[in-house]
C-alpha cells in the first residue's frame, strides 16, 4: 500500500524548523500574525463574536489563552474559538487566493491558543504558523474550486490547518499527527446555505475550525485515532467533498516551496471576489473625474464564483453589501475606498449610492473563468453621460502577494481596525508589543501581555 498523504504530511510538519526555512518565510508568518490581530480585534465588538464570548464566559475554563477581544483568559479551545470568529467577521483577514482559502483565522486562532497553553516560544509558534499555512491551503488547492460550490472552505480545510499548527506546538509524533488529521477530517463542515438568509454562521465556520482542529491534536495527544487515509480514502474528504479533487496538490513542493508566501492581505472591507473591481472603479474615478450622477452604466466582467458568492444585484443589509461587486464597486466610485466606514446601514440606503449600484451589470466569461483561481480577474468598462469610454482589467488587487503592501500598510490597517475594537490603548498596545516581538523571534517564552 502506498504511503498515506497524512503520513507525507506528518513527516513535513515535524521537520520544519524555523532557522531552516528561507527568510522570506518567517517574515510571512510574522505579517500574517500582524494582519490576523487586527481583524480578531475589530471583529471582537460585533455580534456573533460577543454571542460566543459570552457562551465562553458562562462555560469558562482553565484560564490560560487569551481571548483577544476580551482581553479575559480562558481554556485553549474556547479562546480559539472566539478569536477564530472575530478575525473572520469584518472580511478583513487574509486570502490564499489560488485555494480561495482564508488561513489566519483558523490557524493562528489554534496555533495561539496552544501555544500559551503550552508555553511555547516565539520561535516555535512562527513554526507552527508556517506548517498550518502549509497543509490548510495544500488541501483546499487540492479541492478547488468543486468543493467551493456547497463547502466554505475556510471552515472545512482550516480545521486540518489548524490540527496540523497545534500538532506541532505540541510536539506530536508522525503517527500522533496522522490520527490528529483523521479527526480533524471527520470534524471539517461549514455549508453555504447562510448566504441565502445572511445567518451569522460564516464567522462560526472558523471558530469551530480553530476549535475542532486543537481539539483534534490535544485528542490525538492523549492516544485518540483517527483515520489514517482522511484524504484520499474511500469513504474520505476527497471523494466525498469535491469533484476530481488533485492528491498532488498537497505533496508537491512539500518542505520546498511554503504556500505562506502566496498569502493575500486584504484592503477593502468585503468578500475577497469584490476586491479587483473595487481597485479598478477607484482608478476609473479618479481619471475620468466625474461624478456618479454622470456615470451612464458601469460592466463588470468577471469569473463564475466571484458572481455565485460576491453578486447580489439589490444588497439590503450590510453583510449583502460586502457580497454585493454591485454596492462594492459604487461605493468604491463614490467614496474613493471600501473599508468599514463604507459599510453601514445608511450608505446601504444612500439614494446615491443605490442609484449608482443599480446602473452596474454583471458578466461573467469564459476568459475570466479560465484565468480563475490563479487570478482573481476583472474588466471594468465605464460609459460616461458624455460619451466617454474608460476601459481596463487586472489580475491582482493591491495587497495580493504579486502586488503587494508593505509593513506600513499593514500597521496601518491594524491601527484603524484596533482603534474600532473594544479593548483600550493600553491593552492595543500590549498586543502590538507581542506582533513586533515576532520580527525577531525568539526562544524565550511566548508573551501576550497580562490579560486577566
């Protein structure tokens, strides 16, 4: 019998080790972690996340991982959970694009949570990260984009990315790791039918990704098995998620190439699919200089899944609108950006904005599919009440790692999703202080400041 993927991969994670990976590696674990506590901090005030952070306070545990949001400790999975939610619910966490797979919300949230648990150092957690990264995006390469069409991905592979980060903090053997990816395996859910009501389960996807995926390696700690073939078995996450799904995905470039430096950053305060027409309908704006009034008709083409998830044509609530390239791309005309302040419940029902929104079409094309997921394309045509015709495509929005934004950029996100968030500039400080101390790691133990 052949050597098992989850084999493969145990082999990998427990090699890893960071004064071996390329520079460019370690410093992408560091922006990813910079990225992902903006987004838990932020995302900690809105609803689903103070739901579950109450749910937590109720059933509180061993308090030893923080709940960033709350600044309050409690046991590893309930802090995974929180800060899992928290860092999806704005729809400013990072984007693998290629996988259409957001990796820091389950995987950091996982990796964090042990991490304090088991005192791990600086190092080892960036290891972890790396490893997560790694073997979440690999799986969901490797199902894409069939599986997309039922399954959020970010829940269903992020719970493996998540048991591979915490199998790694806790030092598992390879055949631990195998039986940790067999109940991460049997764990991995989160259905897209939400969309269709606006239900508060997207975020709830990666929290419980984050949950099930350290449960999965504490459980396989303590002598737990799972199954061995979860991937390409029988009756496993291949065959019985996705259509053709490519085992080679996973096992290419293993330990060679590291999937991290591919991660997206995203800008704009909505789905990923928005983000290109977004950065074009900006620049159009800002060359044709007119306003939204003297804007005849705007034509998006794009692919088939940017339209599936991302084209509501009449968004009436503010979810809607961050799935809406319609509202995205005239608020983008309109205000010149499309972060939070451009997503509230009376810019929804701006007559402006409503009428721009409404004169915008959709078009989807088989270049555009053809292009997809390599490229997350779009071909904005413009036509002007004075005749005008203004017409351009990209393949990549800023932030995306073939264009990306510096360390800056990023500090800058955090420091305005921070200063939204509920914690006060004390407390922002404190995990700013933690984020820096990643730049240089090392091997003394993880600090995240005093939470209570």
């Amino acid at each position: 019998m052949t050597e098992s993927l989850s084999v493969a991969i145990a082999r990998y994670a427990t090699g890893v080790k960071l004064e071996r990976v390329p520079e460019e590696v370690a410093r992408a674990a560091y922006r990813a972690v910079l990225d992902w506590a903006g987004s838990v901090l932020r995302g900690g005030r809105e609803l689903p996340a103070v739901l579950a952070a109450g749910l937590v306070e109720r059933w509180q545990g061993a308090p030893v991982a923080t709940v960033l949001p709350t600044w309050r400790r409690t046991s590893p999975p309930w802090a995974a959970l929180v800060n899992g939610m928290a860092a999806h619910i704005v729809e400013m966490d990072d984007l693998h694009r290629a996988s259409t797979f957001h990796p820091a919300a389950p995987i950091i949230s996982a990796a964090l949570a042990a991490a304090e648990d088991v005192g791990a150092t600086a190092k080892e957690f960036l290891e972890a990260v790396i490893v997560g990264y790694d073997v979440g995006i690999r799986i969901a390469e490797a199902v894409n984009p069939s599986h997309y069409r039922f399954w959020h991905n970010t829940g269903t592979c992020g719970t493996f990315g998540a048991a591979a980060a915490v199998a790694k903090l806790l030092k598992l053997s390879e055949e631990q790791i195998v039986h940790a990816l067999g109940s991460a395996g049997t764990q991995a859910a989160a259905l897209w039918e939400f969309m269709r009501d606006g239900a508060m389960s997207k975020p709830l996807h990666t929290g419980k990704a984050a949950f099930n995926g350290l449960l999965s390696a504490y459980l396989a700690q303590g002598g737990f098995t799972g199954a061995t073939r979860i991937l390409e078995g029988e009756q496993g996450f291949f065959r019985a998620m996705a259509e053709n799904a490519d085992p080679s995905k996973v096992t290419d470039g293993l330990g060679e190439h590291f999937k991290i430096v591919e991660n997206d950053f995203k800008l704009h305060a909505c789905c990923g699919h928005t983000h290109t027409a977004i950065d074009l309908a900006i620049e159009a704006a800002r060359e044709l200089g007119v306003p939204a009034e003297q804007v005849r008709r705007i034509t998006v083409e794009t692919y088939r899944d940017a339209v599936q998830v991302a084209g509501k044509t009449d968004p009436r609530t503010v979810y809607e609108a961050k799935f809406s390239i319609p509202y995205c791309v005239a608020i983008g005309w309109i205000r010149g950006r499309a972060f939070l302040d451009e997503f509230t419940p009376e810019l929804v029902a701006d007559p402006q904005v409503r009428a721009l929104l409404g004169r915008v079409r959709l078009q989807v094309t088989d270049e555009m599919n053809a292009r997809y997921p390599q490229a997350w394309p779009a071909r904005l045509t413009v036509e002007t009440a004075d005749g005008r015709v203004w017409t351009k495509e990209a393949d990549h929005p800023l932030g995306s790692w073939r264009n990306p934004v510096p360390d800056t950029g990023l500090w800058e996100k955090f420091d305005v999703l921070a200063a939204g968030g509920t914690l006060d500039p004390d407390k922002v400080a404190l995990v700013k202080e933690f984020i820096r101390s990643l730049e240089q790691p090392a091997d003394a133990p993880l600090a995240i400041g005093r939470a209570a």
